[in-house]
C-alpha cells in the first residue's frame, strides 16, 4: 500500500519536473571544487569567474579569513540561539552600529539573508490596511515579502515614474503609502531612478524602501549605496542591504531610524523565529565594512573595469544593456540559446551561466555578466576574446 502511494507521489513530482523540462527551464547545480575571489573551478575545470555578486573581491582577502578565524576561536561555530535569547554576542551589536554609521543612519539590524531582511521589513511595517507600490522588476524577496505582508500590493512598470504616479494617486484610502524599489536592477544592472521616487513619496505622503543588496559596497561617494549615490540617504527611511554581495560573508540588514529598528526587532518574525548568524560570518562582514570605507580605490578600479567591458562587448556586437554598475547583462534571447552560449563560454575558459525565465521575462534570457575588483585588465581580455569565440560559434556574432 504503502509502495502504491510513494510511486504514485513519484509519478506526480516526475511529471511537474517533466514540464519544467519541457520549457527549456529545467535546473541544474554546479559543482564548485574551489574558488578564489576571481577564479573557480567547476566540476573539475578552473575557470575565470565572471558571474558573481563579490563585487569588491573580497571573498579571500586574508583580513577577512583572519577576522573569521578569531571569531571562531573566541565564540564557537555556531550562535546557538535567537538574538532575543541566547544568540546577541558582542559581534551583533558592534557590527549594527558600524552598519548605521556606514549608511549614515540612527540604527541597523541584521538578519540572516537580504531575503529575510525583505520579508521582515515588508512584513513588519504593511498589513491589511495598507498599500505597497512594487517595481515589477523588484527581487523575488520583494514579491515574496509583499505577498506574506497581506498588503493590498501594486506593481508599477519597471521605473516608469509617470506610472507610479497615477497608482499612488488613487491610494488615498490606505492607512500607509510605502514605495519599494531595488536600488540596483538585479538582473538588469540600471539603477533606479531614486530623486522622483522621493519626489513621489513626499507629494503623496509615501515612505520609501530600498534594497541596496546590488548597491551596497558599490555605489556612491562611500559606497553606502544607492540614496548616498543620489545624496538623498535622509530622505530614504527603510535602506536594506545584503551582507553576501560586495561584504563577501552572509547575512541581510535594515537601516533607518531608532524607532524603525525597535519595531522590527520587536515584530519581524524572521528576526525572532530564527538564529542568529554565526559569529565568523559577522565578523568578516565588519572586516569588510572597514575595508570598504578605507579602500576606495577598489570602487574606483571595479568601475573602470566595467567600462571596458561594457565598451568592448559593444564592439564586438553583443546587446549589451544600458547601466552603469559592475552588472552587464548582454541579451541573447531564448533560453536555449543563452544556455548555449553559456556552454561555449565554458569551453572558452569562462563561467558565466545563462539567466532565464521565471528569472527575467521570457525571450530576455541573457548572460549576466558581472565584473569584480579582483579582475585585472588581463582578465578582462581574457573575458572579450571569450564572448567573440563563443558568440561566433553560437550564430550571435
Ligand atoms: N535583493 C536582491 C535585489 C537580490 O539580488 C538578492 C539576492 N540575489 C536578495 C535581495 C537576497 O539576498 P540574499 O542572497 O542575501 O538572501
């Protein structure tokens, strides 16, 4: 009977996965052997890495790996329990107060993803009386964070100011207004435009959220994000981050104003259910707050970089997305070709997987290229000679 049942499960979960399949979206890990901060190697075969979200490099910096260790060595391996319970070591506090100072806010909390920093945020401070206005091209967590939050939700197209205006002029009847927008596009790399959504907000009595997990370590003058970028880190009330980009550990935060943090550590479910993140993770994300603040030359040189690349994958004929960031999405199409593509990539010495559909919209799949302040100028003729070899044989070029 017994047997009955789990064949017919098996069936059942067979054929969803046989969809899946069907569709061209099927998934598959990869099987990382070993990485460095811009090299892997893959199932075997060292690649140059250009496809990952430690922006700055700092992933091996020895400070870091040194500032983990003796955090392991005093505090254990693990926290053991809640930050309300018995998980609040020193390393917490000390590593919120550096966050607050970094995104020039009164307070920070950490949570353990930028995932559940969304949920938590979202969750916390909208219900049933309230109103969010999305950008339809905001992360996952996002979406999840404004489903989970019973908010009455509306998604405005992808930075479309014109739209969010007149969306955000029939929301008179909501209790709160709040305006969420990733800073940096994830998948996109284009920045929003932050100056009309405060515009916006403060026409329309809206509070605006953030979600710097591309930003941050990034852009502007500190490299605190999108709203120093754009000078407006006052107007910006709820500034999340990740500390799993550019801060190369683990881990996501809310910064903003005293009384917002109180709330959130009072309310947001993934902050008390949970337990805190380990002190090793904490303690290389504050190593690498320091070196951000104190090395701004890695910006300098990670900007400069993508430039070239940007510049030189236009001319060998790619579509290229317009941005600015260390995010250079080229477009391929469908998903069969990107996946292509990204094969002959590997082939050409470079691992830079194909983004696909439910990721981005269908017939936008893409190589998503992104460039780290470890690359050298080397590696980025490496990266050139790669696409023009790989395109060829693909039929893109
Ligand atoms: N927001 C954005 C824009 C992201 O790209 C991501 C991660 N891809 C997250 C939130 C979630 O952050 P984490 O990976 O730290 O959970």
């Amino acid at each position: 009977m017994e047997t009955i049942q789990a064949e017919r499960y098996a069936e059942q979960l067979s054929a969803e996965l046989n969809e899946i399949q069907r569709k061209g979206l099927y998934r598959q890990l990869r099987r990382m052997d070993s990485a460095s901060s811009r090299t892997v190697t893959v199932e075997g075969k060292p690649l140059l890495m250009f496809a990952s979200n430690n922006y700055l490099g700092l992933s091996d910096d020895p400070r870091m790996i040194e500032a983990s260790v003796i955090a392991l060595r005093t505090f254990g391996t693990g926290s053991s329990g809640s930050r309300l319970t018995t998980g609040n070591f020193i390393l917490h506090e000390q590593l919120e107060k550096q966050i607050a100072g970094f995104k020039n806010q009164q307070a920070a909390i950490v949570f353990n993803t930028g995932y559940m920093a969304n949920l938590a945020a979202l969750t916390a401070l909208a219900g049933e009386s309230d109103i969010i206005f999305s950008d339809e091209w905001n992360h996952a967590s996002i979406i999840d964070g404004c489903r989970l939050s019973r908010a009455q939700t509306v998604v405005y197209r992808h930075a479309d100011m014109a739209d969010l205006q007149s969306k955000l002029a029939n929301s008179s009847r909501y209790r709160r207004r709040l305006i969420v927008t990733d800073g940096v596009f994830s998948m996109d790399g284009d920045i929003a435009p932050l100056p009309e959504i405060v515009r916006l907000a403060e026409q329309f009595d809206a509070w605006v959220m953030v979600d710097d997990a591309h930003a941050t370590g990034v852009l502007g003058e500190r490299g605190s994000g999108t709203a120093d970028y754009f000078g407006l880190s006052k107007q910006v009330m709820i500034q999340m981050g990740t500390l799993s980009k550019s801060i190369a550990a683990e881990g996501g935060y809310i910064a903003g104003s005293a009384e917002l943090i109180d709330l959130l550590r009072n309310r947001a479910r993934p902050f008390i259910y949970s337990t805190a993140l380990p002190p090793a993770v904490i303690a290389a994300a504050s190593c690498a707050l320091r070196i951000i603040e104190s090395e701004p030359e890695r910006r300098v040189h990670l900007c400069r970089l993508a430039t070239r690349v940007r510049s030189g994958l236009e001319e060998l004929g790619c579509r290229v997305m317009k941005g600015n960031t260390p995010i250079i999405p080229v477009l391929i199409g469908d998903a069969e070709t990107a996946v292509r593509m990204a094969g002959e990539l590997e082939r050409e010495g470079v691992f830079a997987p194909a983004i696909r559909p439910p990721t981005v919209p269908s017939g936008s799949s893409r190589i998503r290229l992104t460039v780290m302040a470890s690359h050298t100028d080397a590696d980025v003729d490496c990266l050139l000679h790669a696409f023009a070899a790989a395109g060829r044989r693909v039929g893109l070029l």
